[in-house]
C-alpha cells in the first residue's frame, strides 16, 4: 500500500484543525484513512502521528482499541449481524449461522468475490446496534437493515454482490463501505434527505397518542414548582453507583467506592 | 390529569421531512432560544433544577445540578459534551430521536451551553449510525447557515461551536470519562476521579456531559416552564421520558410518556406479549439493570420505584423475554458481552468477567454442578462495587437476578444435560405457531 495522496493528507490536517487540541482529531482521522486505503494500514498509522505529533505507537494503541478500525480489509458491502442477546433471541443467532454457511466465511472474514460479482461482501457479528425494536437487525455499512430473517439476509447478500440497488430500511441507498467511512470523518455524502423520518417501531407509540388525541399538558400546569434539591438528598436519590460517583464532592477523599476503584487499579 | 403518553421528543416523528431546520421551525423550533437568551444563564440553570429533570443516560443525576457545579471563577474554556453513544444493551432512544428529531438536540445543545458558559460543545456519536450521524452532521450545519450557531448568534453576543465526533466502537466510551478520552483522541478506559469532569474534563477543563435524551428535554422546559415539565412524572422522578420495548411484544417500539407508568400499561398499549404468551423476565433499564419478573409489571417506572423492586430504571430499554426463552442462554450472552467490552484497566472487571463466562457456558451446556451457582455468586461480589467503574458492576445484574428468580432453570440444565428450551420457538418469525 502506497502512502497516503496529498488530498488525504490535506483533510486529515482538516480533521485534526475542528479541535482545540488535535489529537481530538484521531477517532475520525482512522475512518478517514479507512476511506482512503480500505483498512488502517502501518503508513496510515505513521501519517497520523506525524500530523499529531504523538509517537505510532500511540495511534497504533488506540486503533486497536476500537472495533471499527480494521487492519485487514473488509468487503465492499460488511454485514454486521446483531447477536447480542435480544436479536440473538429474536433470530440474530439464525441469521448470522445461516449467512456463515451461505457465503463459506467465519466471523470476521471477507467472502471470495466469485465470477460476475460486482462488490465483496464481509461478515461479522456486533453487538447491540440501538435498534432493538426492529430485531433481529442487521447493519451493512452501519445502515440498518430492520426485521431481517435468514432467507432475506441471503437475498440481500446476493443483491449486494450482484451490484443491484439496495436501501436501508431506516435510510438512504447503501454506500460502499469506504463511502461510509469517510461520512464518519466527517465529511458528507448528500445523502441526508433520503429515508424515512422513523421506521414503523419508532412510531407505535406516537401513532396510538394521535388516534386517542394524547398530548404533553398544553398550559402550564398550576401546581408547585419542585423544590431545589440539595446535593445530599440528590445522591440518596440518584440510584446507581455510577451517579454517586459522579456527585462526590471531589475535596471528599474519604468516599469509600472511589477509594475502593483506585485501589482495584 | 396528565395523558398516558405524552409526546414531546418524539412528536416530531410523524412530520413530513422532519430532520430539517424547516420542518422544525415550523412547529415552533428554535423559538426557546432565544427565551434563553432574554434570561441570565443563572435563571437557566434554575429552571432545569426547578423542573426536576434528571438524567436520561442512567443514573438519574440532577441535570441542574449538575450544571451549577462548573466552577465559573475557573478561567478555562467550559465545554458541554453530549453522550451519544448509546450502546446499553436494550437501550433505541437517542438514535431513532436523532434520526427524526435531530434540530431538537442541536437547540438543546445550544442553551445547555449558553447556561454553563461554554462556546465549544461535541456531540459524541456512536459510530455504527451511519444515517443517524448524517442528519445530525447535517441539522448543525442548517443550524449555522441559518445564524442559530457561529458567532453572536441571534444578536446575543453569545458565541457556539458545535462539532459532530463520530466514535469507533467501544462500549465503553458511552462512560463518560472514557468518553472524554476517546475525544481527546486515546483508547477509551475510564478516568479516575475526583477530579470530576465538573472541574477537569476535557482537556482537563471544566465539562458537563449529558445525555442526548437529557439535553433534548431542555427546550421544552424553557419555553414550557418548569412547572409544566413537574407536571408530569412522580414526585421525585419528573417530566416525560421515552420508554423503549423490544422482543416479545406484539407492537414493539418508543413510546413517550411521564415517568412513572407501569410496564403493564404500556404493554396493554403494545398489544400484549406476542402470541398470547407469558411474560418470563424483562429489563427495566438495559442489561445493566438486574431483571424482573411477571411480578413487577405494577411497580411505578420511575427512579424510585424501579429501585425499590430491587433493580434500576436506567435507560427505560424495557426487552421482554416470553417464556419461551431461556434465561441462562439470555445471560450467558450479555456476559460474554460484557467480557468483550471490559476496556482491560482493572482487574476484577478484565479478569472477572472471563471467568463469568467460563461458569456460565459450562453451565449452560449442563455440565456443571449446583455448587457453580455459589460460585458464580462469589464471582459476581469480587466483580461488584470492586470494580473502576459501573461496567463491572453492570456486568454482574443479569446475573445475580437471573439466580435470584430462576435458580431451578440452571439447575434444569444440569438435570437435562443441556439447555432445555428451543430455540427457534423464541424467534420473531416462530411468533406464528399455535401456542401448546
Ligand atoms: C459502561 C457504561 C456505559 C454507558 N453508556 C452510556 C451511553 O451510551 N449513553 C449515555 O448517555 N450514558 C451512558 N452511560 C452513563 C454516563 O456515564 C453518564 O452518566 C451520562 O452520560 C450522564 O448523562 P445524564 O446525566 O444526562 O444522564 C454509561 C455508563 C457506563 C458505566
Ligand atoms: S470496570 Fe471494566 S470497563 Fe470499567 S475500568 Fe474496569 S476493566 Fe475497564
Ligand atoms: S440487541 Fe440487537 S439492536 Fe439491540
């Protein structure tokens, strides 16, 4: 892989230059580079560090912390099979073993491109993808493709490879997926306008509230205002550790679970 | 009385073209900002803190609160970061209210800011939505060209930038700490405190964060007032809140109501349990949120009613699971979940949580015995409130609730020599068979 063109390198100074301090930058700069050579390649890495000014190895740590940046490429179209457990349940597990068998790949794999196809497809199993209302979901280039079942998975994988149009059901026409990177960098498509307001799940309750005539109060209600909480009882009411943590007072050392979490370190 | 659903966030949904700065402004959009302006920053504050609206991301903290603790005598820049990262397993809120409602956040993001005096704010989005990052990339840059961001922006003085940062994947950094250091560009692992972000943030500046759901809510509250937001709610948990059902309902999807409803009234709402069948186990609030059963569709779904049953409202993703389901198979899932997102910084989390999914999967597969139940238990308490953060400690609620309720379903496995459900009756399109 050859280093990166000048137009790459000009837009990653762009990325690192939105942030008070440009290391900010490296998140959106990897699904650049990702758009440009199809993977985080070692010169991607170098060229980083050297517009940030921080060592490869640094950028190199941090592109293996995240899931999204790959160090092998991945296909044209990458299919992300949500297997956490409730798509797993609702048929994500079904899917994704069915998908494994069709395209003869494993977790993580890129199907061979066969004669007459026009795009590569990968596979892969992610976690919740925040649509579980449309389970079992599948994402391919991050788009969502609701309500999937395995026989449709595999029509769409072979309209996919085929090259025919396919659309998100919740979004635009699919991108390839360096397309899709580079919108993650940071730099848009046009595409916005295409798709819906919201899927039919997003909908169900507001549809039922418009048939009953249900709304928020429209005046403002009459009765008394809340009382300011003191910072006391807001940490008694606060349910979880996570929000006590975040309410100790920071001059109060002797906070057992934060004395607890250093000592764990 | 208030309506049993109450759409404010999600009212927007059903317009035509809704993610756009017109449609938005034709249903009032933008109209509370400068409302905002015509207060002080401090009377901002204390309508956020009047109104009782706590924090939609899962701890419920006092969002007014929260503000009031930026130091405003610290000379460095203040910064407002919105958590976008939506990655609790269950938790469909913030995604589809950004999809369809994005300008309703951009406002929001603006007079957060003005009111904690902060002129650069971030918008930290997951990076697995593609379209979802689109319409909110696009709502900011509407936002500017129509003088609603930049500088001095309707004539106030006040000065916002906004940036769209997209994360890589990490479910991690939707805590908010490691969220900050994914922002400042490292790996995400969660960041020791004291100091709080309040005071040393980002780039150790003082920073609030909140939660998408949270900062969209405010407003409405300033151009509702805070009275009218207290109307609705429960006396400690105010205002509206998107409840999202998925799995086993015959309508699963948003719905929008006062904090406080019950899951049997929303379920009555959603059609039932598909197929007629029973409710088995849910979660109240993600898979962080230890489960409950057919026993609690009563409680009150506010923050004080979910804790009393034993378990937490956290993101209000409410996953139904029938009894078709097998809760060890359910669990067994979310852990070696929670295994693969540990960031690895602390050891009874990294370590902890492969061990989990060692006693699990072998009791799944029926090979175990009893005494692996005690010894999952013990597991979980080197796990709970020993860990860095609440990851670790999340990771042990499916577990522990799954004991507590189902003892006999593990115990089952080791009878039956393997799990004794089948799967492919849990599925969406098993939905169909006649029930027995
Ligand atoms: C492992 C973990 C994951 C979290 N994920 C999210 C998330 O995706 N979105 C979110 O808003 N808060 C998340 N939180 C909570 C945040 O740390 C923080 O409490 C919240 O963003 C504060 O906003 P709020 O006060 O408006 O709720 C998470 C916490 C933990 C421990
Ligand atoms: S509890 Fe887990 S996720 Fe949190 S810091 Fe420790 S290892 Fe990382
Ligand atoms: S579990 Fe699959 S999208 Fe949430």
């Amino acid at each position: 892989m050859s280093a990166l063109d000048d137009k790459t390198m000009g837009e990653l100074r762009e990325i690192a230059g939105r942030y008070p301090e440009k290391r900010s930058g490296l998140l959106p700069m990897l699904h650049l580079v990702q758009s440009a050579q199809g993977k985080v390649t070692p010169e991607a890495i170098e060229a980083c560090a050297e517009i940030l000014e921080i060592s490869a190895a640094e950028v190199s740590g941090v592109a293996t912390f995240y899931t999204m940046y790959k160090r092998h490429g991945v296909g044209d179209f990458h299919v992300g099979v949500c297997t956490n457990t409730l798509c797993a349940v609702m048929g994500g597990d079904q899917i994704f073993e069915r998908l494994k068998q069709h395209l003869e790949i494993g977790n993580d794999e890129v199907a061979d491109k066969r004669q007459g196809d026009q795009y590569s497809v990968s596979l892969e199993h992610v976690e919740c993808n925040a649509a579980c209302d449309y389970a079992p979901v599948v994402m391919v280039n991050w788009e969502f493709m609701d309500n999937q079942t395995p026989e449709g998975a595999v029509q769409m994988v072979e309209s996919l490879r085929a090259g025919h149009d396919v659309r998100s059901t919740r979004g635009p026409k699919l991108c390839t997926w360096r397309e899709a990177e580079r919108v993650l960098a940071g730099f848009p498509d046009g595409r916005v306008d295409e798709g819906p307001s919201a899927g039919p799940a997003s909908l169900a309750g507001l549809e039922i509230a418009r048939e009953r005539g249900w709304t928020a109060p429209h005046v403002p209600a009459p009765g008394a205002i809340a009382p300011t909480p003191s910072k006391e009882s807001a940490v008694a009411e606060a349910d979880t550790s996570r929000a006590e943590s975040e309410t100790i007072d920071e001059s109060s050392s002797a906070d057992e679970s934060a004395a607890e979490k250093r000592e764990a370190q | 009385m208030t309506d049993t659903l109450t759409p404010v966030l999600t009212d927007m949904w059903d317009v035509e073209r809704s993610w756009t700065l017109a449609a938005y402004e034709s249903k009032g959009g933008y109209q509370a900002l400068d409302k905002a302006f015509g207060m002080s920053q401090d009377d901002v504050i204390a309508a956020v803190k009047d109104s009782g609206l706590r924090g939609r991301g899962g701890a419920g903290f006092p969002t007014g609160m929260k503000w009031s603790f930026i130091p405003q005598d610290n000379p460095k820049p203040k910064y407002l970061v919105v958590n976008a990262d939506e990655s609790e397993p269950g938790t469909c809120k913030d995604i589809p209210l950004m999809m369809g409602n994005p300008h309703v956040l951009v406002e929001g993001v603006i007079i957060s800011s003005y009111a904690i005096r902060a002129n650069k704010a971030f918008i930290y989005i997951r990076g697995e939505v593609l379209h979802v990052i689109r319409r909110v990339q696009a709502a900011v840059a509407e936002a500017y060209a129509a003088g609603h961001l930049g500088k001095d922006i309707h004539g106030s003085g006040y000065d916002l930038d906004v940036v769209v940062h997209a994360g890589a994947g990490a479910y991690i950094c939707g805590e908010e700490t490691a969220l900050l250091e994914g922002l400042e560009g490292r790996r995400g692992q969660p960041r020791l405190r004291p100091p709080f972000p309040a005071v040393a943030g980002l780039y150790a500046s003082p920073t609030v964060i909140n939660n998408v759901e949270s900062i969209a809510s405010v407003p409405s509250i300033v151009a509702n007032g805070a009275q009218w937001f207290a109307s609705m709610g429960t006396e400690k948990s105010k205002g509206y809140g998107i409840f999202s059902l998925s799995g086993h309902v015959t309508k699963p999807g948003q719905y929008e109501a006062p904090l406080g409803i019950t899951l049997r009234e929303l379920l009555d709402l959603a059609g039932g349990i598909r197929g007629g069948r029973e409710l088995k186990f849910w979660t109240p609030g993600g898979s962080s949120t230890p489960l409950l059963t057919a026993d609690h569709l009563d409680i009150p779904l506010d923050f004080e009613g979910v804790g009393a049953a034993g378990s937490m409202l956290g993101t209000r993703a409410l996953q139904i699971f029938d009894d078709t389901v097998c809760v060890v198979r359910a669990v067994l899932r979310w852990t070696e979940f929670y295994k693969h997102e540990s960031c690895g910084k602390c050891t009874p989390c990294r370590e902890g949580t492969w061990w989990l999914v060692q006693t699990l999967a072998r009791l799944e597969k029926g090979q175990g015995t009893e005494a692996d139940l005690d010894t999952l238990l013990d597991q979980c308490d080197n796990i709970l409130g020993r860990s860095f953060c609440a990851l670790g400690d999340g990771a042990t609620s499916p577990i522990s609730s799954s004991i507590q309720y189902f003892r006999d379903e593990y115990l089952a496995h080791l009878t039956h020599g393997g799990c004794p459900f089948d799967a492919a009756r849990s599925t969406a399109w098993a939905g169909q068979e006649v029930t027995a």
